[in-house]
C-alpha cells in the first residue's frame, strides 16, 4: 500500500536543515550574499545554468535574500545550500514543485569544491526529502545537451536518463536543447504516494 503524504505543491513549508555524512543543507539568507555572489562569478556556473550573466552583487542580493524566502514560503521553490563543516558553501541546489506530485531538481557546485561528490551526495538526500516529506513521486533533472558534469551527477544519484527536448531550455536569451532524466521512489527503495502502473512492453514486431 503507498504511504500517504501530505503533497507540498503550492503550499507553504517552513525551511528545513538536511544533513548527509559530510554536508550541512540549509536554506540560506542575507549571511550568505558573499559567497554566493563569488560562486557565481564562475563562467561554467554563468554558461551552464540559468543565473544572470554577467552575475551582480544585487542578483545575489535578491536571490538570499527575496527569492530564497519566498520559494519556501508559497512553496514554489525548495533552495538548500550545502555546507562544509568548515563552513565553506560547496554546492546550491533547488527543488521545485511543478505539476502535483512532481518536481525538478537543479544544482551547481562551487568551482574550489568540484570533483569531491558533494552534489551527488546533496542530490541524494534532498531527493529523498522530496520524496519522504514533500509529497513528490517523481523528481525530474533537466540540463542542456552538452553538460556532461550535470548528467554525471543525475546518474550517480541514480536518474534514469529519459532522451532529448527540443528548445526546452531558455538560456540568456537563446532557447537550447536539453537532456531530461528522472528519479522515482522505487529508485530509492521509498514508497509512492500514489500507485504507479507502467506502461507495458510492447510486444516484438514480427520480421
């Protein structure tokens, strides 16, 4: 039987702090402008994702500070910096509810911090939150074609790559190709919320 869970899909959520075997994950605020601002100085976090470009000290501003705040109040978007026990911010990742019982996941990692597993093993937990308290059966990954380091992440997190869309990303004023991969509960060994009855396998054509 699936577990019932209450769906957060517009609805307010009070910021939460996650925790992984080296990661602190907490929602951040105007503390952390500095080091936000300075990640995103990085041309690969500018090229890759949706960020402004070039990225101003006020676009950091408004994204701790507005942004942030009002995503997990409205329940529109679920923002977890990951942080060293150092203190030091390796990674920003976002959760964000679309159609009910569904969301998408977006990350980037701090320059001085890649190639350590960090996103993978910050993905992990908040997907596992998505599913276990935030009522999602099903996470969604999309990055433009040709972002290998992102799909390396969805697959070590476990995403099933799903193929290509067509100018489904708008990026800086060009609209671009992207790659779309999932993760569902059973991926994880987590229950569903709702059944789930896949599409059966179509019988072999005859030669």
């Amino acid at each position: 039987m699936a577990a019932t869970r209450r769906t957060a899909q517009n609805r307010p959520m009070d910021p939460l702090t996650l925790t992984t075997a080296r990661l602190l994950l907490r929602t951040v605020g105007p503390q952390d402008t500095d080091v936000v601002y300075a990640a995103c100085q990085d041309p690969d976090i500018q090229r890759w994702t949706t960020v402004p470009s070039p990225y101003l000290r006020e676009h950091a501003e408004t994204f701790v500070g507005r942004l942030v705040p009002d995503g997990w109040a409205c329940g529109s978007m679920f923002t977890f910096g990951a942080f060293l026990s150092s203190g030091e911010l390796a990674a920003m990742l976002g959760l964000t509810p679309h159609s009910p019982g569904t969301g998408e996941i977006g990350f980037w990692a701090a320059k001085e911090h890649r190639g350590n597993g960090y996103v993978t093993e910050a993905a992990s937990a908040v997907a596992r939150w998505g599913f276990a308290s935030a009522g999602m059966d099903r996470v969604e990954w999309r990055a433009e074609v040709g972002n290998h380091a992102s799909r390396a992440v969805a697959l070590k997190t476990g995403f099933t790559m799903e193929g290509t869309l067509r100018s489904a990303i708008y990026n800086n004023g060009v609209r671009r190709d992207c790659w779309v991969g999932s993760l569902l509960p059973s991926d994880l060994g987590l229950p569903s919320t709702a059944p789930y009855l896949p599409a059966p396998s179509s019988p072999s054509s005859p030669s």
